[in-house]
C-alpha cells in the first residue's frame, strides 16, 4: 500500500472490520516485556516473537476482515516546527530491538499484512486518517496500540485495545470505557495532555498539574481554549496564575499531541483483506527465525523447505531503519561521521534504506528520509566528500536519489560486475552478491553496504585477470558520474512547439482512421490484431502469413510483408504517429522539471553490447526515418537566446573500425581519402569506372550491403532488405567480399576465435560471451554468429563514445568552458553551450572525439549547431576560424 493508493470497498456499512496495528508501540512492548531471546546463531528475536503472538492472539479473538500495519517513518516535521524539544530526552533505541523490525517487516510479510507509513510522520497520524476512512465507510475500526495517546480517536465506530500487561492481556476503550477511565469525552484528551504534560514525549505541560488537576480543569471550562481565554475558570487564583502564565505552553503540548486525519493516503480495501497465511509459509518463518513454541502448532510440510540462512552473507549488522527519537539521530550522524575518517567506505542503497559499512563483515542502514535531519545530512556530506576510496554501489543512482554533489566513485562493483557477465544488469546488489560471493542477502539492508564492499574486492580482482581493469577503471567508472551529471542537468523543451505538433498528429491520426476504413469497408478497432486480421485476411483476401495463439499476426514484419497493399501502408503509418503521439508527443509536456527540462536516466548496465539506453523516457527511440519523427526534435530547444545547441556525431563509426580491425586495405584507402564509403562501395561491386557516376539505387544498394554484412546480415535478409531475388543478393554479397577480401577474413577469423574462446572482443577489451555459436540448434548457432560478427563493432563503438565522452567532460571542466553535456542517441552527443563559447567548445569536442581512440584510419565527428535540434546546421570549426583571422 502506497501513498496515493486507491480501491473502493463495495461491502455493505457495517460488515467489514478493519485492525489498525501501531507497530513500533507493539515492537516496543514486546521487547521490554519478554527476556533475552537469540536463536542459536546469535539473532535477537525477543521483540519479534512477542509482537508474532501478540498480533496472532488478537487477530484470533477478535476476527477482522482487514488488517493493517502502520509504522512511524522518521521525525515529524510538525511536531518538531511547534515544539522543537519534541521527543528530545528520549533513550536511544537498544541495538538489540533495532535489529529485529526487518524481522518484523518479514513476519508482516508472510501474514499478507500490507504495511502503510509516510515519510517524516509518526504512526499515530497514519493509523487516525485510515480510521476516518474506514468510518466514513461506515465500517468499524480496532486500532492495537502499545499506549493512550490513539484513545483521541474513539468514537461509535472505532475502539481502541491497549496493552497493559505482558503481551496478552489488553485494554479495551470504547467512548464509554474513555469516560469511565479519564471522565472525559475523547476529543478532549488531547487538552487534557496538553495541560499535565507527557514525559515520555518531552511534552512539559503546565508545572504541577497532573491527571486528576487537569481532567478537573477541563470539566470546568470545557475545552483548553476556553480556559486559556477565560484564566478564571481554572477555579482558584493558585490555578489561574499558572494558566496565565503556562497557558500557551499547554496549547502548544496540546497542537502537538493532536493526531492529524487527513494524511495524503488513501485505504485500499482490497490489499488490506486478511486471509490466514499458509501452514507451510508459516512453518518455514517460523523455522528459520526458532519460534519453537509457535512452530509446534503448525503440522510439518511433508518436504520441510531448508532454511537458506547458511548461504546468507554473514556479519555484524546494525540497522537504524526504525529510528524516530533525537537521540537515535544523534547517534546515527555520530557512526556517520566516525565512518567518513576511514579510507575505504562502501555505501549502497536497498529499497529506502542507505547502507554503510567501514569494513568487511560489518555495516550498519538508516532510512533515507533520515537526511532530511540537519546532523544526519551533514554526517553522510563528510562520507561522500571526504572518504578517498568510496564505494558506490550504483554510484549514478545514488547521486539522483540522494541528490549528492557529482564525484567519481572509487569502485561500483554494478558497473565492474557487468564487465564480467554482461548478460546481467544487477540493479539490486543482491544479484551481484549471489554471482560473485555465492551468497543471499539477509533481510537486514546494512548487509547491501557490507556485500558491496566485499564485491569491490572480488570484482576487481577478476576484471584484473581478464585484462579488463582498464576498461573498468578509465572508461565505465568516471562515466558513471557523467552520466549523473546530464541525467540532473536535462534537456530544454519548448511546449509551444509540442501543442503544435499535437494539433497535426491528432489531425492526422483521424485522417488515417478515415482512409483505412475506407479501404477496408468499414469501421474496426485498430488496435485489436484480431479485428485487423479479420480485415485484411478473411475480408479484403491479403496474401496470408503466419498465426499465433489468437489468429492471425498483424505485427510490423507482416505489415512490411505486405506493403505493397495501400491498406497495410496506411496502417503502419497510423501506428507510427500514434506511437510519436501516445509516446512522445502527450507525455513530454507531462514529466518537465519546474524550469521546463526533461530528464531521462541513462542505464550503463542495460545492453550486452556495451551502448547506453535511455529511459524515463527513452529518447534513444525517436523515429527519424519519418518528417514527423524528425520533427519531435524541434521541441529540444536551447533555453535562451544567449545559448545554442552543438550536436557532434561520429560518421559512418563502425564502417571505419570494420577499416581498423580487419585491415582490409581498400576500405582504408577510401576512407584516407575521405571518399563517400557507400560510393565507394558501389563502384567496387558494380564495377563503375571513376568517371561514370553512381546512380541512387546503386548507392542505396551499397548502403545496405556495407551495415547489413557489419550485422551479420544472410543472403537472404539481404534479398528481403533490398526487394531483389535470392540468387542476385548472393552475387552481390560475393562481390562484396571478393573486392574486400579483409573483411571476409576478419569475420571468419572473429567466429572462429569465439568459438574457442566463447566470447567475442572490443577494442578495449569489452567481452560479450557467446555460447551459443556451438549450439546444435541451427537456429540459435545462426543467430549467434550474426551477434559475434557484429559485437566488437557495435561494441568498440560504444566504448569509443564512452571514452569520448568521459575525457570531454574533463576537457570542458579544465578549461572553464561553459558547456553542458545533455544527451548522448546512438553515435550522438548533443551539448548546451553559450554562444561566447562556441567556437572553442566545438574544437574541443571535435579534437576530443576525433582522438579518443587512434585507429588506422581517420575518425570523423561531424558537428551542427542551432536554437533547436531539429534546425542545427552544419558548424564547420576550421572555417569559422579562417573567416574569424580574415576578419581581425
């Protein structure tokens, strides 16, 4: 259940009974209620099996329908801004109960009880707005807490049970139980502790009025306004001289003890229905955690499950994840603090938690809404700032999510583990831990900081041995922070420009609608394939292909297949723009930043090949073939007209490293000699002398033929590419590599050192496994030769744009220029640049990419510059530096 869940129950009023849990009060006292109590590996569980037979008693007896489990989460914001010292004396919570709420966590878990808590808010305040909920439901309310401060909240739909003594027996308050216990209705309990204080909340009250003095108070006057309004009341002139002058220091322990109903949640019905969990769920919980005296209830399973906790990565853990007092605050930022005078750190993040460890085998976690206290916040500062070797797990998203200043991290053991199995993205350090230290994370999240740094170790030694530190050390981990840095600084969108693209795609998307059901005869949900596939198929009699499990296919392979029929043209023109409308066009305007920036996230760990992706959103996949498509660009604006837009892109990038790796000498003397490559290649399998000129059929032939053998491209996909027959694409393909005969070589060489060593290579020593090349499949064998003929293109590609991407960074940093790195799309950087530096931020980005690697043969970066990316034109630096001398 989140914060803004919604479900509306369809019970009749009055049939559902809904059991709110203040969690932390129960934990509480269970732990000072029971012994000692470790299983026999050391594990404290005296809280955790307390609060277990606790909530099973109670849900036993009193049989409800929904259960919840509210938990605090932090510091209230509130409370604290009236009454700073709220809370303050309280002890620090013993490092033995703090331990065992991710047990709880667990246990709620395995009882189907979802759990509810907002950050900076205290359970108090969750468990009064669902009740509201529930009762405006008309339904009744059981709220179980460990004290009396939730009484406020009784009324003719809701009581409150208590614990009093030990952990069974309770208390329970309906509105005539609160009168007969404090002589006071329960709206009025809030001023009652507001005149005689609390002191396990640090609340002072007025100075020698009790309970009895304070419930006489409010019966006087009626409620704490009146009597602050009207001194007299109190009744004595002892009483009205304190009331006179405590009067506003009891109103403000009144507004603090005040529980708020209005919280920004909403009661899902449905996730909070309770059914009793499984015999086998429970005997394994049970099992794993030595609940003897639970477990001898249950009937065994008839294969008991073996407890995996001897796999667990094992060390002394201490988790500060249910910390809601000062004190615990203070000691958090003091462990904090002692861990950012250590050299070698390791902080990871796990669900909301924020995990640190100084050293093997030990780690301790907090929540991240911790930072928002001044101390912690500085604390974790000095870790991030100071610390030389950090380790970073995920070292980009822990600088978004966090919002941390940009620094490179001394290990990411995500980015290190990839390099290794790059089949893998290992988001969650627990994939890492269970590949590489053969270990499962236990459910304590300090464990995520100690398996980090353990893989630090183990990660970098084998990138070592494979030759592939290099590549880790220089090119994925110094990336990983400037990729941080662009996914926070966004690009500039222009909605004006968007409203009038949205305007022509919804013109033209009802243009298509009407001319395909023209065409087909009638009208039809386009966006059902059964529908279209009665259409084109079983009505209108098209060539029929292949079928699936609900009819016919209809996907964009047997559109294309059929292309030759106006209607399955017009039908991948109308999936076209409503994909550029439903993707890009109505969403953009929907995820801009308050300065009207969009921002995707890079992902580094996505793809086997070594490219970045991109998503939230994915701008990596906007069309371009289309004038539409194409247009999308022109919302990508520069953000002022003192700025501009500079687009640098490597051209014909894999082409010149096939040159390169195969040194196949033809292709390197065209591109020596800058010709066009497709030109080029299109004399040589034509045989067109160097005077007679190369038609544009020819040249796209040649086009297709140059990328589609670098793709491992048969014969026959040549054939259907090119629309000619089998036979000619075969001579065609043979030309090819008789007048390149390296690049014949290269592929043949390249397959057969896969097959014995399983992986194919990148320039820098990037690995991508392929296991497949000695499947006995044709199928999978074919496919996987096509992979490795490609890889180490695609992939040097990668690694030279990365390499690129990390020394601009540093250049442009260096030099002071005023240059933002916004995006990089394929063999694309686009930068944000101020016009004044224009002119040495282009050269710097030209010299940069041009040189990041040195091949034996030249690489070229085209730049453009403009307001916009759709109308960036070509900026060609040497000649604005000519025209700028000739003027001087």
């Amino acid at each position: 259940m989140g914060e803004e869940t919604t479900m509306q129950l369809g019970a009749p009023p009055g049939t559902s009974r809904l059991m709110l849990l203040d969690t932390y009060g129960l934990v509480y006292r269970a732990f000072f209620a029971l012994p000692a109590l470790t299983t026999t590996r050391g594990v404290p569980i005296n809280a955790a099996y307390g609060f277990t037979m606790m909530v099973t008693k109670i849900i036993n007896d009193e049989k409800p329908t929904h259960v919840i489990a509210a938990f605090d989460r932090g510091i209230p914001k509130a409370r604290v801004a009236l009454y700073k010292d709220y809370k303050a004396q309280r002890q620090e919570t013993p490092d033995e109960l703090r331990s065992q709420f991710a047990l709880v966590r667990k246990i709620l878990a395995t009882y189907g009880i979802p759990i509810v808590e907002i950050d900076n808010e205290e359970a108090d305040d969750v468990i009064a707005t669902l009740a509201r909920q529930a009762e405006d439901a008309q339904q009744q309310v059981l709220v179980v807490t460990g004290d009396l401060d939730l009484l406020q909240v009784v009324d003719d739909r809701t009581t409150v049970l208590t614990t009093r003594r030990g952990i069974t027996e309770l208390g329970r308050y309906d509105e005539a139980a609160v009168r007969e216990r404090f002589d006071l209705a329960p709206r009025q309990l809030p001023d009652y502790r507001g005149l005689k204080g609390d002191p396990s909340d640090n609340l002072p009250g007025i100075p020698g009025v009790g309970e009895k003095t304070a419930i006489k108070l409010i019966k006087n006057a009626g409620s704490l306004d009146a009597l602050i309004a009207q001194p007299a009341l109190a009744g004595t002139p002892k009483l009205e001289a304190l009331i006179r002058e405590f009067g506003e220091q009891a109103r403000v322990c009144r507004d603090v003890s005040l529980v708020k109903r209005d919280l920004p949640l909403t009661l899902d019905w449905e996730s909070a229905a309770y059914a009793a969990p499984a015999n086998d769920a429970l005997y394994a919980l049970y099992r794993e955690l030595e609940f003897k005296t639970l477990l001898a209830r249950l009937e065994p399973p008839e294969a008991p499950p073996p407890i995996a906790s001897d796999e667990q990565l094992a060390g002394a853990y201490e988790s500060y994840t249910a910390i809601t007092d000062p004190p615990d605050f203070a000691k958090l930022a003091a462990l904090i603090d002692d861990a950012a005078a250590r050299e070698r750190v390791a902080v990871a993040m796990r669900g909301d938690a924020v995990a640190i460890s100084v050293d093997d085998g030990r780690g301790f976690a907090f929540l991240r809404s911790a930072l928002e206290v001044d101390a912690v916040a500085g604390a974790f500062a000095h870790v991030w700032e100071r610390v030389p070797h950090l380790i970073a797990y995920d070292v980009k998203s822990e600088i978004g999510a966090l919002a941390l200043p940009l620094r490179f991290a001394g290990d990411d053991p995500m980015l290190a583990a990839h390099l290794l199995n790059p089949s893998r993205t290992f988001a969650d350090v627990g994939q890492a831990a269970g590949e590489f230290l053969d270990r499962v994370l236990p459910d304590e999240p300090a464990s995520a900081a100690d398996a980090a740094g353990r893989l630090a170790h183990t990660t970098r030694a084998e990138l070592e041995r494979r030759g592939q530190h290099a590549l880790y050390a220089d090119v994925e981990l110094p990336l990983a922070t400037v990729l941080a840095g662009m996914e926070r600084a966004g690009v500039a969108l222009d909605l004006a420009t968007l409203r009038e693209l949205a305007v022509q795609v919804d013109a033209d998307v009802a243009r298509l609608q009407h001319e395909i059901y023209d065409l087909a005869g009638e009208e039809f949900n386009l966006g059902s394939p059964q529908q279209l596939g009665r259409i084109l198929f079983d009505k209108l009699n098209l060539p029929a292909g292949k079928r699936n499990k609900t009819g016919w296919s209809t996907d964009d392979a047997e559109l294309q297949r059929l292309r030759g029929f106006p209607i399955a043209q017009k039908i991948q023109e109308y999936r076209e723009v409503s994909k550029l409308k439903n993707t890009y066009i109505d969403v953009f305007p929907t995820l801009l930043d308050a300065r009207g920036r969009l921002h995707t996230v890079f992902r580094q760990t996505a793809t086997a090949t070594g490219r970045l992706s991109s998503t939230n959103p994915n701008l990596q996949n906007i069309p371009v073939r289309s004038d539409l498509g194409r247009l999308i660009r022109k919302a990508f604006v520069a953000p002022s007209p003192d700025r501009v837009l500079l687009a640098a892109d490597y051209s014909q990038i894999e082409l010149r490293l096939m040159a390169h790796l195969s040194g196949d000498e033809a292709m390197r003397t065209a591109f020596h000699e800058h010709q066009d490559i497709h030109d080029f290649t299109a004399r040589r399998i034509f045989d067109i002398g160097p005077f007679a000129e190369v038609d544009p059929n020819q040249r796209r032939m040649a086009k297709a033929v140059n990328f589609g053998l670098l793709y491992g491209m048969s014969d026959f996909g040549l054939a259907q590419r090119l629309e000619i027959d089998r036979a000619a694409a075969k001579q065609m393909s043979q030309a090819y590599f008789d007048r390149f005969p390296g690049v014949r070589g290269f592929i043949d060489r390249s397959l057969e050192e896969a097959r014995e060593r399983g992986y194919v290579q990148t320039i820098l020593g990037r690995r991508r496994y392929m296991p497949d090349l000695r499947a006995k499949n044709y199928a999978l064998r074919a496919a996987a030769e096509r992979e490795a003929t490609n890889a180490p293109l695609q992939g040097s590609a990668a690694d030279l744009m990365k390499l690129a991407m990390v020394r601009l960074d540093r250049r442009l940093a260096a030099e002071r220029l005023d240059a933002v790195m916004l995006l990089q799309i394929h063999d694309e950087l686009i930068f944000e640049v101020a016009r004044t530096d224009l002119d040495a931020v282009a050269r710097v980005v030209k010299h940069e990419m041009e040189h990041a690697l040195e091949l034996s043969v030249p690489i070229e970066a085209t730049l453009k510059s403009g307001a916009n990316w759709y109308d960036v034109a070509s900026f060609d630096v040497e000649a604005d530096e000519l025209e700028a001398a000739a003027s001087a």
